[in-house]
C-alpha cells in the first residue's frame, strides 16, 4: 500500500502545481440607447425609458448593464432622482 503525504495527493497535483485558470467571459459592448436614437438629453417625465432603467428592486442599473454611455448615463441618473422626488417613480421596487 502506497502513502502519499502533502497537499496535491487529495487533489491529484503537488503542491508546485498550480489550478487551471478559468476562462473570462467576454461580452460585446452593446450600443447606447441614446445615442442610437439621437437624444440630447434624457427626461425625468419620460416614466417609460426611466422604467427600463431602474431593476425592479429600484435601483438604477449599471452603464455595463443597460450599456449607455457615460455621458447619458449621468443623464438617467439625475432624471431618475427627480423622478424619485416628484412620486413619479417609487424609491423601493414592488
């Protein structure tokens, strides 16, 4: 009977030996919203646009999630905030 002592016997590698790396997922950058429909500035009474933009906790999602620029998405959050502010769009989700 053969006995093995260090780290890598359990895991079938030494202790030198280091674990395989995982593959980052890349995604494409998706195209801005905005920009593509040719908005200048983005409205806080604009409940419809404000609604796709906001998770239904209530939270305003990321410029990597809904992939705006950063130009507008400064824009959105502002707009949401007034938004907030004015009833129009509740603080917490449903």
């Amino acid at each position: 009977m053969k006995t093995t002592t260090g780290f890598g016997s359990k895991f079938g590698r030494n202790k030198n030996q280091k674990r395989p790396k995982r593959q980052k997922r890349v995604e494409a950058p998706k195209q801005c919203r905005f920009t593509k429909e040719g908005t200048f500035e983005v409205d806080y009474r604009d409940l419809a646009t404000l609604g796709r933009l906001v998770s239904s906790q209530g939270k305003i999602q990321s410029r990597r999630r809904n992939g705006s620029s950063s130009f507008y998405q400064r824009q959105v959050q502002q707009a949401v905030k007034r938004a907030r502010f004015l009833a129009l769009l509740p603080y917490i989700g449903e």
